[in-house]
C-alpha cells in the first residue's frame, strides 16, 4: 500500500464537516468553499444555502460544549454589545462551529485605500471597543467567565518571552550568546514580565489587531476572541496600534493613545492609572513585550513550521520595539539585544531580498500572535 492509501485512511476534517452538515442541514443543496485559516490547528470553510452564508470553523480535536472557550467569551461578549459572530449551532464530538459570516474584509485589507477620515473613524471604534471589552471584566467575574478565571500572571508573560528566546533567537536568529549575556536578557526579560503581571487587570481580547477586525454590513466585527484573559489595561492598545500588520506612522499612534487615554478616563476614572505618566509607562513596557512575543511566533512559523510568509513583519516589530525601550532606562540588554537583531535582519533582507517581499505581502492570518 502506497502513502497516498494510507492518508486517504486517516479522518479529515472535511469528513467530519460533511457529516455535520447532513445532520444540520438534512436535503439542502450547499456549496462548500475552503477558506485561508490562521496558524492554529483549526480550518474554516464558507458553506452557501441559497442566498445565505455561514462560517464553519472545524477544530483538529473534540471538545465539552459546556467549558468551550470560544462560546464561553462569545456569550460574555455579546452580553456586553460587542459585535462578534453569533453562533448558530456546535457540534463538539466532532468538533465543528456553526457561525455568523462577517465576510472577508479585515481592516488590514481596507488601510491602503482607505481615505485618511476613514481610517480615524475605524480607530476610533476599535478604541471604543477595546473600552468596551475591559467594561465587561465585573460580568466576567459574576459568570465565572474563562476570561475571568485565566491571566496574564507571571508565568504567562514570562513564557511568552521565553517564546520568544527560544525561537527569535536561539532557533531563527542562531545567536551564539555567552551564558553570561543570555542570562542577562532572560533577566530583565523577567523583570520586565513581573512588572506587566503586578498592575491591575481588565478583560483583554488577547489578540486584538488589524486582521482580527472585520468590516461588515457598516461596522466593525471582532473574531478569534477564544483567548480572552484579564491582563494589563493597555495589552489590547499595544497589540493594536503596534501591530506589524498595520504598521501605523507614530504620529497617528500617539493620536490614537490620546484618545484611549480619554476614553478610558471617562470609563473608569482613576481606577487603573493614578496618572497619564503611570498609563504611559505601561503602555511602553507593554508595547515591548507584546511586540517580543509577536516575533517569537513569526520565527516559530518559519524555524519550526518551514512557513516563511511572515518574515517580513519581524522587521517591523523589531523598529517599532526599539522605538518603545528609547523610553525605558532598565532594560539595556534587551535594548542590546533588539538593536542587533534590527541590523542582522537588514544583513538577512539585502542577501535575500526575494524571501523578505514575499512575507510581507502574505494575506494568510496568523492567530495567537
């Protein structure tokens, strides 16, 4: 028997999806379109009745309907007013979703030929959203919510830059650090983490960014919220105006920081931040280590998964990272250690230059970033 017989053996998941979809939609004609998914293990496909779409997510494992994260933060969520896709039916021994279609078109796609008023105008409602968001953390903990009982704690926001150790630059970058200088980074890295887990936490979407805001019928969506987790008031804000994805000019950056600032003054007052200093020192040491953990996944793609398409962003990341440690005095190994990997990244680009255009130009998501 060949291989190609003993895959065809192996369950797909499009078996499982075809046997959800004769079980929920018995004598109905559908067309089944495969959609680009994103660097989990799940796959997505567009399935067509008629005149109506839906959205079919289709997850590698089964899973308990009653502690299911996603419909866990999904109810949370729309409790609270937040557009994300309505679920319309779940099937976890064979691990299907059944949702909203909210289309194709990420806020990412939209940036380049957006008008400048445009673009102001969905910020704002991303900032009011991530507001939003944080205003349900008393639900969250009324309902006893995943988003309430998950955190960003020490040992999360240390393995993140453990994450992003490993595989920038043990794995990808291959840098030969003394003992002494690894232990350095890992050091302030730490220092850095135990800072981030010591302020106060609201509900943070957790990867809140350009591909995960979705235009459709006239607003803004927010998809892959799963991971939603109670952590620093300014995680989403970092993960949004950093984002590689977009790679916002740092004057409309500072912009949108102000409003956020307002915005979340007149939501919670003095609650989180006694002063804007305090809000600014946040931001800056959590604009780095979300940045950090984000080049941590886009090497893992490539070292470990042999998926190069987004290289080209982990330049991005690096300058807007460098950017950020300009304002923090603390940190001078990871300042170090940033600096040179923006120059061996430039070294990298001139030698291959074919490899850095393709990545940048990729339009396949990558979640969990």
């Amino acid at each position: 028997m060949n291989s190609h017989d003993d895959n065809n053996r192996l369950p797909r998941p499009t078996d499982k999806l075809t046997a959800f979809l004769s079980d929920h939609f018995p004598a109905a004609i559908l067309s089944i379109e495969p959609l680009l998914g994103d660097a989990s293990t799940r796959m997505y496909f567009r399935i067509r009745r008629e005149q109506e779409t839906f959205i079919a997510a289709v997850y590698a494992e089964p899973f308990d309907v009653t502690t299911f994260a996603y419909l866990d933060v999904t109810r949370l969520f729309q409790s609270a007013g937040i557009p994300v896709p309505q679920v319309f039916a779940v099937d976890g021994r064979r691990g299907v979703v059944l949702q909203q279609d909210v289309g194709d078109w990420r806020l990412q796609d939209v940036l380049a030929a957006q008008p400048e008023a445009a673009r102001r105008v969905d910020y704002d409602v991303a900032l009011h959203l991530i507001v939003d968001i944080q205003k349900t953390t008393p639900m969250a903990q009324d309902c006893n919510s995943v988003a309430w009982r998950q955190a960003f704690d020490d040992e999360k926001l240390f393995w993140e830059m453990n994450y992003f150790f490993r595989n920038y630059v043990e794995r990808y970058g291959r840098w030969a650090l003394s003992v002494e200088q690894e232990a350095l980074v890992l050091g302030e890295l730490f220092a850095l983490t135990y800072r981030l887990a010591r302020v106060p936490r609201v509900v943070c979407h957790r990867d809140y960014h350009a591909r995960n805001l979705m235009h459709h019928a006239g607003q803004l969506w927010v998809i892959d919220h799963q991971d939603a987790r109670m952590g620093p008031a300014t995680y989403d804000l970092a993960s949004l105006l950093g984002d590689p994805y977009a790679a916002l000019d740092e004057d409309f950056q500072a912009t949108l920081r102000e409003r956020f600032w307002q915005l979340h003054q007149a939501a919670f007052g003095a609650q989180y931040y006694a002063s804007r200093r305090q809000f600014e020192q946040e931001y800056r040491l959590m604009l780095v280590q979300r940045l950090l953990k984000a080049i941590g996944t886009y090497a893992y793609q490539f070292a470990v998964r042999n998926n190069p398409v987004y290289l080209g962003y982990i330049p991005i990341a690096l300058h807007t990272t460098a950017r950020a440690l300009e304002g923090i005095a603390d940190l001078p190994m990871v300042k170090w250690l940033v600096e040179s990997a923006i120059e061996r990244e430039a070294q990298r680009a001139t030698a291959a230059p074919e490899v850095s255009s393709t990545a940048i130009l990729s339009t396949t998501p990558l979640a969990g970033t």
